[in-house]
C-alpha cells in the first residue's frame, strides 16, 4: 500500500475528479495538494447525482475515506465553508474524517479582488491570463513572499497581528493604480458578488447563507479603501468553524501507510498549466505535477505506488494561452455540445482541440505516469475521421521537445495523421474487447503516443471512460 497520483496530463478538466472517485472506492484516504477554488472536479454515482468538487476531494462521496487539503492548497476559508455546507446538505457526512492541514495559506478576500484587479489591468494592456477569478496568483505570490503569508494554523495563534499587518500593506494596492478607478472597483466587487451568488445558489435557496455574507462590496468603504476590520471581523467568525479541522495532514497521511492504508493523492489542473512545466505564461501558480503532488501532500517519493495520466481523448482548454491543436469552430462547437466542455468552476466554454502526442509524451516524460487513464472517448464516437497530432514542426523542423517559447508554440505546425472513427455507441462497453476495432486503435494510438516518451515502455492503460456516470468505465486491471 502507499499513495496513488491522479494528475491531470493536458490544461486541467480531464476528469480526475471521476478518477478519484474511482480509485477511492479502495482507498482509506485522500489528499489534495495543490490548488484551490480554481479547481472544479465533477463526480456523478450510479444513480446520476452530480457533484462538483471544488476545496473537497471527490472521494468524497464514498464514505468512510478521510479527506484532506493538504499543506501545498491554499484556502478561502468561508468558500471552504460552503462548499462543506453544500456537500453536507445534499447528506454527504463528513464529521470526523475531514482535515484541513495547519500550514496550508489562507487566501484572502483582497486576494480575489487582486485577482481581478490584475487580470482588468492586463485586459486593457493586452496578455491577461484567463484566470478563474479565485485569488491564486495573489496567493501563492503572498506565500512565496514571505512577509505576507498567514497560515491556518495562524488562527490558533497571533491571527490578529499578522493579518493587521499584512492588511496594513494591502491597503494601497487598489487605489487609482493602472486606471483602476473607483467606478472600475465597484464594477470588479460587483462582479465578485455576482460570482458568489452564483456559486451558493443552493445554500441560499435553502437559507443555508446570508446574501450579504456574499458580498464583496462591503469589504471597501465610501472611499473605496479596503475595510479590513470588516474582513478580519468575518474571518475571526469562520476561523471557530475550521479551528476542530486543523492539523498535521502529512504526518496523517504517513501514519495511515505505515499502517498499511492506501492514500489517493487528487491534484489539481493538468501538466501544461503548472507554473514552471507548464505553457508560461498562461498557467496557474502552483505544481499540478506528480511532483507537486508528493510536495504539497508531505509524503516521500518513495511512498508513491501509481502516478495516473488523467488523459482526455481530445484537448481542452479554458482561459488564454496558445493551443496548437484547436479545432476549426464548428468541430469545436460540436465537441463542446456533446462532451459538455463548459467550465465546472466559471461555466465559461473549453476550447476543444485534436489528441496532441506532442503534449502526450512531454507529460509522460515529466511526470513518469505508471498508468493512464483515457476519459470521454465516448465523445468521439461518430467521428469520421479523427485527426492526431505527433509531432511539430517549426521553421522546417521537427521539433525534439516541446517548445518552451510561448511565441515558438504559437507558430508550430502539428504534424496530423487521420484515423478513422466508429459509430457505435460505446457508454455501455465495460470491456476492452467491447470496444469497436478503430476505437481500440485509437485507444492504442494514445498509449503509443507516451511510450514514445523516454523510460515509459512498461507505462498501461488503467482505464477507459465511456461515460460521465462513475460506473461508465473499462477497467483494465
Ligand atoms: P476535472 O477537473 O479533471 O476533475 O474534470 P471536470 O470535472 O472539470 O471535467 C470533466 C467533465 O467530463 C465532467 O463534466 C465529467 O462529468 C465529464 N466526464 C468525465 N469522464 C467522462 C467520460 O468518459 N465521458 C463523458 N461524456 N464525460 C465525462
Ligand atoms: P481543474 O482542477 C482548467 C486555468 C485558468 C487560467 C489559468 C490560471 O478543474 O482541472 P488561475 O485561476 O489558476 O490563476 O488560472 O489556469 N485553470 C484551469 N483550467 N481546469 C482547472 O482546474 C483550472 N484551474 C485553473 O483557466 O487559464
Ligand atoms: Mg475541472
């Protein structure tokens, strides 16, 4: 026993969430380690009940299992809140199993608005990310900077003084900078409470939360300045509510394997949006790598038994940044209806693109997947004629590795290869065998694609999603 990886191989939406799921029926544990509200995992059971995981694990709904945000997340407090709110509502238990870890950082309201604040800015400038609005970027810069970091474990001790002072500091990153004018305030804190509102509307439907606990208005006054004493007043309250779930979640987590227990160890996002692997500038800011995902859970290399490739049959993408293989539009708007690719946090759409082998072995390589996990094949079917890509050329070549220019990755030309599709409808397939022969060459295709990565000849195929339901699945052990 030890500790499984789920990562996403592409930009994040794989479906790691069902994978988690999965994986956990057999688990005693789950972590994640890295991200935060910008995450957004789905899990549907047998009986099609849909949640959407955003600070909780999707092991969720499997009872039993101990939950964990481990120390590399960083974490809105009362978004943690409610989302923990929801998920007990909808009769989802989590007394005594679920823990917060004492280190992770707090991510604050004015990181929110910071977020905001900078991705208007760049918008008018040209180059802003695409973020997911959820205070990220400001967050973990807070931590890496050191002087303006607080931890959770911080509520139990000096909360007050650290966060004056960092609020202290705050104060003026608002004010008339770049153009951001009081009006341009107002709209950004509207925006954000609209956000908020859309994301509980269940809980305020139920009267579970308060409209104005939602509002991000009121942490500014008349003079538009930043009314800490309001946002400390809040998080004084939230912090009672967490204080019971802090503790040392690696140290949980080693004692549960030195027990012989099995840990699912769920990142966030995908290989291609992490902050140094990833298509820079247009990433987030935190490790979605296997990597990043011992680092931000506090437990050994050593201790890892499978790393999972979360890999889509097609691409997606949501937010900026290059994409080499992008479908034409109307392809693209054809995925995007039948695979459901709108945003699970923003409900934005996913761009949609062809099964990239370029991007394939470059996450193998870094990441050292044991196994992969095919997802939303099923979206395929009808396809005539399905496009993949091998390789890039640029300038006249083939290129060795993936580019690290974001303005090379602009230019390259993906070298295609068309293979012909299937018609059948595969959802209910629970086999390989069951699979339409072009299917299973497809399925071939994708795995052939990383093995082409160095050191990943013994890398398998663990399991092939046909469906959204978490029983809509080949598993190939
Ligand atoms: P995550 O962020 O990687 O957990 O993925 P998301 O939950 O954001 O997005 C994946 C979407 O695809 C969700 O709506 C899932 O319900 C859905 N999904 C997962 N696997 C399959 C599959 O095999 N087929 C289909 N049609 N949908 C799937
Ligand atoms: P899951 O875990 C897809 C993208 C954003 C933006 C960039 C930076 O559901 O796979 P951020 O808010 O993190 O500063 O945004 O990263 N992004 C995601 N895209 N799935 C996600 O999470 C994402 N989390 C962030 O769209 O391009
Ligand atoms: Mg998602």
């Amino acid at each position: 026993m030890g500790a499984d990886i789920v990562i996403g191989a592409q930009w994040g939406d794989e479906g790691k969430g069902k994978l988690t799921d999965i994986l956990a029926e057999t688990a005693d544990g789950s972590i994640k380690p890295n991200g935060g509200g910008n995450a957004g995992h789905t899990v549907i059971d047998e009986t099609g009940m849909e949640v959407i995981f955003h600070y909780l694990s999707s092991a969720m709904m499997r009872p039993n299992i101990i939950l964990a945000t481990g120390p590399g997340s960083v974490v809105n407090p009362k978004c943690l809140m409610n989302e923990r709110a929801a998920a007990q509502n909808m009769g989802l238990k989590l007394d005594d199993r679920f823990f917060v870890d004492e280190r992770v950082s707090m991510l604050m309201p004015y990181h929110r608005i910071q977020d905001f604040v900078e991705e208007w800015t760049k918008s008018k400038q040209g180059g802003k990310i695409g973020t997911t609005g959820h205070g990220i970027g400001p967050a973990y810069t807070d931590q890496a900077n050191r002087h303006t970091d607080i931890m959770f474990v911080d509520f139990i001790k000096g909360f007050e003084e650290n966060f004056f002072n960092i609020a202290e500091d705050k104060i003026s990153l608002f004010r008339g900078k770049n153009g951001v004018t009081s009006d341009v305030m107002k709209g950004i804190l509207q925006q954000l409470t609209n956000n908020q509102l859309r994301d509980n509307k269940s809980l305020l439907e139920k009267g579970l939360v308060r409209e104005e606990d939602l509002d991000y208005n009121k942490y500014f006054d008349k003079n538009s300045l930043l009314n800490y004493e309001i946002m400390y007043e809040e998080l004084l309250r939230v912090s009672e509510h967490m204080k019971p779930y802090l503790t040392n979640t690696s140290h949980l987590a080693n004692r549960l394997i030195s027990e012989g227990k099995k840990i699912v160890l769920e990142a966030s996002q995908g290989h291609f949006l992490d902050k140094i692997y990833g298509t820079r500038k247009f990433v987030t800011s935190s490790h979605p790598i296997s990597q990043g995902a011992v680092l931000g859970s506090g437990i050994s290399p050593m201790l890892v038994d499978r790393i999972f490739g979360v890999v889509k049959a097609y691409v997606t993408r949501v937010g900026a940044g290059p994409f080499p293989t992008k479908f034409e539009d109307s392809i693209a708007e054809k995925i995007r209806q039948i695979g459901k690719e709108y945003g699970a946090t923003t409900g934005r759409p996913r761009d949609c693109g062809y099964f990239d082998g370029v991007m394939a072995r470059t996450a193998q390589e870094i990441n050292g997947f044991t196994h992969l996990a095919i997802t939303k094949l099923d979206v395929l079917t009808g396809m005539e004629q399905i496009p993949v890509c091998y390789d890039y050329e640029l300038d006249g070549e083939v290129l060795e590795t993936y580019p690290a220019s974001i303005s090379d990755l602009e230019r390259v030309n993906p070298i295609v290869e068309i293979h012909p599709g299937w018609k059948e409808d595969i959802t209910s397939a629970r086999k390989y065998a069951g699979l339409p022969k072009n299917a299973k060459r497809y399925v071939d295709v994708i795995l052939e694609e990383h093995q082409r990565a160095y050191n990943a000849q013994d890398l398998k195929i663990g399991f092939i999603s046909v469906g959204p339901r978490r029983d809509q699945v080949i598993k190939m052990f």
